[in-house]
C-alpha cells in the first residue's frame, strides 16, 4: 500500500506540471504572432541602415 503523504505529493506536484504545461502552451502559441510583429519592425529599420551611408555623404558627414 502507497503511503498517504506520498500520494498527496504525486498529486500536487502532477497539479503544478498541468498548469505549467498550460502556460508554457499559451506562451508558445503567442510565438508566431510575435515573430511577425518583430518581422514587420525590422523592415524599416534595414531600410534606415541601407539609406543611411548615402545620406551622411550627402549632407558631408
């Protein structure tokens, strides 16, 4: 027979690894969207650093 103590601790720590499991689901379900949002702010930016040589030797920098 299993001690009581014991059982309690299985079920709470099976407990706590379901609702990590949970976030870390949730957390990476948001990757992708987020990936696209840093997509979509590094487009500029690499335009900004392509222009920017050109325009400081026009302006005689």
């Amino acid at each position: 027979m299993l001690d009581p103590e014991l059982l309690e601790r299985i079920t709470a720590r099976r407990a706590e690894l379901d609702e990590l499991e949970d976030q870390l689901a949730k957390q990476l379900a948001e990757v992708p969207a987020e990936r696209d949002e840093l997509a979509v702010a590094v487009s500029p930016v690499r335009r900004e650093l392509v222009l920017l040589p050109g325009l400081l030797v026009r302006r005689g920098a």
